[in-house]
C-alpha cells in the first residue's frame, strides 16, 4: 500500500505516541533499501482490460464538456 508522503517521509522515522497524542520525527542516518520493493507489473489482464475501459470513458466524457 502506498501512501502519501511516503517518497516525502522515508528519510524519517516517525513515532506516534497515542497515549499523549504526539508524533515525533527524527532523520534517519541511513536508509535501508532492502526495506522497499521494488514496483511490480501487474499481470492481470482482466483488471487491465476494465481499467483501460474506464480511462477512455473518462477521456471521452472530458472531451464533450
């Protein structure tokens, strides 16, 4: 899951303390990248065929405004 911020946020390590309702931040000396995959393709060709299906639909609707 990816999640906004994060290319932002990875040079830092983030604790939240809900008990006190505080989140703290420090920079991290080093980033471990064995931490991050790698993005992968996706090989579904069902989700492909229905996703390109709503992009056009939205290309198509945009065109007639």
């Amino acid at each position: 899951m990816w999640i906004l911020g994060d290319i932002f946020m990875s040079k830092y390590y983030t604790l939240f303390n809900r008990e006190d309702k505080t989140v703290g931040f420090a920079k991290l000396k080093s980033i471990d990248t064995r931490l991050y995959q790698k993005p992968s393709k996706i090989e579904d060709e069902e989700f492909n065929y229905n996703f390109m299906k709503k992009m056009n639909k939205r290309k198509k609707s945009k065109k007639h405004l």
